[in-house]
C-alpha cells in the first residue's frame, strides 16, 4: 500500500513498528499517509492519527484494537497528546478544528461541523476531528505520551483516513504538502503558536475533511478533493505545515474518516515543522520531524513559520476563517491575524524608509535604528547648516568685497539688490543699501549682517586675518582659520563650528542676532528657500 | 546626541526602547520644515521618514546648487584673494 509513505518512524499497520524508535518526531504526516493508504488499502480500520512520541501515528482503529503494537504505539502516543491537549473535544473531531475560517469550507461538508469546531477549538493543532471517536480512545492509550498538541478529543478517532482510493492519485499531492510542512510537524508538542494558529488552521481544514469524511464516502471524496484543494491551497500559502495538514486531512478523509486525528495530525505536524521551511521533506518521512506532534497545534509550529507564511498564510487563512463558525476563538485569531498583518506591514514599510534614509547619510554604517536616527538627525543638522552657510556664503561675498564686486555689478546694484529677493546677488552696495534694505536679501541676516557688519567690522572684528579688507575681517575671516577649513573633513562638525564661532564674532561685534539665531535655529536662514 | 539615547545597550542586546525611537523621530520632525509648520505630533514614523529622505535630498540639491553658484563666482573675482578663498571653502 502505500508503504511509499512509510515515514521512518512510522509504519503503522503493516510496518516495522519503527515508531516507538524513531522517535518522537516521526513525521505524522508521513505516518498517516501511510496509515492512509493502508486504510484506504483495504484496512478498514479506522486509521487514527495517533500521536506517538509527539508524532502523530496514524494508526488504524483496528489495529489498535488488536493490539498492535505498532499501532498502538503510535494511537497511544497520539492519544495521548490528544488527550493531553485540550481534549475537551469530543468525539467529532470536526469542530475541534473549528478555530480557522478555512475550515468552513471544509465544514460545508455534510458532516461535522460541529466536531471540527470542537475539534479546532481545542487545539491549535490541527488535528481532524476524527468523526469516529470510539477508536481514538483506545489507541490513545497505547500511545507513548502523545504531543500535547493532540488535543484532539480522545474519543475521536484519529483523523479519518482518507479513502485511499479517492486519495490515490491526490495522495502524491500529499506527500508534497508534507514535504512541506514536515518540518513543523516535530513540533507539535509547542512549537511557536503562531504556528501552530497556521496549522490548525491548516488542520482545521483537514478536519473539516475528516469529518465529512466521516459522512461517507463520497463525502470523502469530496473531502479529499477538498483536503487537496485545501492542501494546494495551504502549499499555496507557502506553508509548509499547511500543505502537510492538508494533505493529511485529504488522506485521512479518503481512507474512512477515521483517522482524522492521525491524518491532522501528520498534517499538522508536517505544516508546522515544515513551515518554516518547507523543505520538509515533509512527506512521511518526517524523519526527524520535530518532536512537535503537536504540530496540529499552533504553537508547535515554529515562529519562523508563522513569519513565514504569516503574511501569504495569514492572507489565506484570514479569508477561509472569516467563514468559520464564529466561534470566539476564532474571531479573536482572526482579528489577530489581521493585526499581525497590518503590524508587519507597517514595519515594513517603516523599515524600508529607514533603508533608504540611511542610504543618503554618507558614512552611516550604523545598523541600529536608534543611532541610525541620531545620525540621520546630525547629518540633516549639518546639512542645514552646510546650506546656510553657503548661501550666506554666496549672498555675502559680493558684498563683503564689494571693491571687487562694485564695479561689476554697480550698475545693477543697488537697484537690484533691492528687488532680489536676495538669492543670488546681494549687489547691494551695502554702505548705501544695507540700512534700509529691505534687503530682500534673504536672510533676515543679510540685511543685518551687511550693516551691522559693514561698520563695524574692520575694528570690532578680532580676528583680522586680512586686515585689508575689513569687511573681509568680519565675515570670511571671522575666522580665517576656519574657513580655510571649510572643506570639511568632517563636514558635520565643520558646518556646525564655524557657523557658531562665526555667529558669536558677529555678535561680538553687532550682536547679530539674526546670524545667531541662524546658526542654532536653523532652517529658516537659508537663504533660499531650502527646496521646499 | 548619543546622550539622549541613553543606550541601555549594553547589554548583549541593544535595548534601543521605541521611546529612543520615539524621541529621535520627534527631533527629526522637529527640523523637518514641513511637519514642523503644521502640527508637530501629527506625523507618524513612516511619514517622518519619509519626508526626511525628501528633505535631505533637497538640502542635497541646494547644496549642489549653491556649489555651482559659489564656484561661478570663485571665477569671477581672482583666485588669490581672500574672498576666493573663502568661496572656495564654502564649496564643499
């Protein structure tokens, strides 16, 4: 049968018992595939995913019954994470499961809505409700202590198997899903539960399967059309669990419904472990799947699951869970999830802006956001800064030299300075203009600069540097050491120096507020209007 | 500045608290001429982030162009002089 799927841990029925040795993490879904299969092959017994070692054993009813040792290992071990987790769910799996919207589609099965609720409800794992319950009970106990996550009601039965034959040709499918989700199965036992939220609901799909499962045979058909499609669905989300869960569930439903838990279980134990990282070979061969049986359970999952498939996952889910029950659970999940959503999104973006700004900071190769900030902050000073201080610079220059000037632009000079706005050319003569100007000269400082300066520059001014030129003196050469210094090395720290030692000659001297206030205020000097 | 951000990175993990970032992110609104004209709370990160990317590129673009305007004007008075020299200085 489909002893291909024989995950290493575990063969179920008619395999090497190698359960109980693998290991707590077989690959559920591995087990249950072929727990499936086996159903499907002619077991009829009900295949249970039992949790053995925290790994979800499909094991046949039946054989539980029998006694096998396998099986009952493995249902024993099933049973028992199935018991230990909330096992308040009762025998229909169906409405254990209940917590993810997509479920509902798999609720709209005839079948059990109710138990995949329940079944959903109880754990976050996604274990199938597995609409006979009986067997599950039994198998439970032979199990080693079964994930927590299980919590699977005991009296269920395992996730219903899904009917092999229907499944046959999906069942390739499933192993796919595994693969994927594989990984996360081993965590079923507690796992992150954000990812365990993507596996139940992942497996609340798969329960949903399961129970229709339940229903009959074509309901398992339906089901197990529908676990594909669920479980497409869930590899679609880039889930690994998911498409585990899925898989399992559609396999589960094919083979008698029964073993809901087991098929969930795998399922979600592969989504959960192969969430992050699909690579799960999920399929059966789990082979060291994590120990999460539980994987059914959200929390088994790992968080690198849910960020993985968070976003395209929660996209999905978030959609299929809108038309779950309702249940509170849900409601609170969903509303979560958006959040979750909407949360990542925003830091996103946030975290992009950030990239780009620092782009534009030369020289930042800080990689935390606090300092990256505070340079950001520094650089945008200095920049400013720089700003002012060349169109200062530029509005200046002419005018503190105006003997060079003068005979350039006297002609236009006067009258021109005084309707420029003062951007580009301070041609005003500032001995005749300065006192009224209206200088448009920009700044509120060229005006006051030039007059204030002009006077009083060549004495006042201390640092002479070019005692020819006054005028000189006061601006440029307030300090003529600085400024040669300009070309700054350090940019920020230059802008910042010599505007602030430049501003206190000047106040020395005229108490040039204005180019004071410039220099700490900032941005309103420029002289141009700073692009805005 | 690395002051306000009192750092309780010291340990292992840099414990930059959202207030850090809150704090940084309100003084980077405050140069922002834009955000600050109309209501300082007003902006959230990704807006202040946003518009200082957009500041510093225009700063960028100013600076650029007062560089062409400082080095036209180097060239119309004699390269020796004092002024030329300070023009020069400016010209980043």
């Amino acid at each position: 049968m489909n002893c291909r799927w024989m995950p290493e841990f575990q063969r179920m029925n008619h395999c090497v018992p190698d359960f109980e040795v693998d290991e707590d993490y077989l690959l559920p879904a591995s087990s249950s595939l072929r727990r499936h299969k086996k159903s499907a092959m002619g077991d009829e017994d009900v295949m249970e995913l039992l949790w053995q070692n925290g790994q979800v054993v499909m094991q046949s009813q039946n054989q539980r019954s029998a006694g096998n040792k396998k099986s009952e290992t493995m249902p024993s071990a099933a049973s028992r994470e199935i018991r230990s987790g909330a096992i308040e769910e009762e025998p229909t799996p169906c409405n254990l499961f209940m917590q993810e919207d997509e479920m509902v589609s798999w609720l709209h099965y005839p079948g059990d809505d109710n138990s995949l609720d329940i079944y959903l409800h109880n754990n976050d794992i996604m274990y199938p409700a597995l609409p006979s319950s009986a067997p599950v009970t039994t198998a439970p106990s032979s199990l080693p202590p079964p994930p927590p996550l299980v919590t699977v009601p005991s009296s269920r039965p395992p996730i219903p198997p899904f009917k092999p034959v229907e499944e046959e040709p999906s069942q390739p499918k499933f192993a796919n899903f595994l693969h994927f989700s594989r990984p996360n199965k081993g965590n079923l036992a507690g796992s992150a539960p954000s990812s365990s939220n993507k596996l139940s609901r992942a497996t609340t799909q798969l329960t949903v399967v399961e129970s229709n499962n339940r229903s009959a045979g074509e309901a398992l058909q339906s089901r197990a059309s529908r676990v594909t499609d669920s479980a497409t669905f869930v590899s679609g989300a880039n889930v690994g669990c998911r498409g585990s869960m899925s898989s399992f569930g559609a396999a589960g439903t094919s083979s008698a419904g029964r073993e809901p838990e087991t098929c969930d279980l795998s399922a979600s134990s592969s989504p959960i472990t192969g969430g992050s990282g699909a690579s799960a070979s999920v399929e059966p061969s789990s082979h060291k799947p994590p120990p999460a049986t539980d994987n059914r359970k959200r929390k088994g999952r790992d968080i690198d699951d849910t960020e993985c498939y968070s976003e395209d996952a929660e996209f999905e889910y978030h959609e299929a869970k809108k038309q779950s029950r309702g249940s509170v659970s849900t409601k609170r999940s969903r509303a979560a999830e958006v959040h979750n959503l909407s949360e990542r999104r925003r830091r996103d973006r946030i975290n992009e802006k950030m990239k780009a700004l620092q782009e534009l900071i030369p020289r930042c190769n800080k990689s935390d956001k606090a300092s990256m900030l505070d340079e950001a902050i520094e650089y945008l000073k200095s920049l400013q800064m720089q700003v002012q201080m060349m169109s200062m610079g530029y509005n200046m220059v002419p005018m503190i030299f105006p003997q060079r000037y003068m005979p350039t632009m006297a002609p236009m000079g006067i009258g021109m300075g005084m309707e420029h706005v003062g951007m580009t050319r301070p041609m005003v003569q500032f001995p005749t203009v300065l006192p009224a100007s209206a200088m448009p000269n920009p700044v509120h400082l060229g005006p006051r600069f030039q007059m204030s300066q002009l006077p009083v520059m060549g004495p006042a001014r201390t640092q002479p540097a070019n005692p020819t030129d006054p005028i000189m003196n006061s601006f440029p050469l307030q300090n003529p050491n600085q400024l040669p210094r300009l070309p700054f090395q350090d940019p920020y720290q230059q802008y910042i120096n010599i505007p602030q030692t430049q501003l206190q000659q000047s106040q020395n001297q005229t108490g040039m507020s204005g180019v004071t206030s410039k220099a700490s205020g900032g941005k309103d000097v420029g002289y141009h209007q700073p692009t805005g | 500045m690395s002051t306000r951000r009192s750092r309780q990175s010291s340990t292992g993990a840099s414990r930059i608290t959202d207030d850090q970032i809150i704090q940084l992110l309100s003084k980077l609104q405050q140069l922002l001429p834009e955000l600050t004209n109309r209501r300082t709370n007003k902006a959230s990160a990704s807006k202040v982030l946003q518009e200082t990317c957009n500041y510093v590129r225009s700063l960028h673009r100013e600076v650029d162009d007062l560089s062409d305007r400082l080095s036209q004007l180097l060239s119309t008075i004699d390269a020796g002089s004092p002024e030329a020299s300070i023009v020069r200085s400016l010209i980043m």
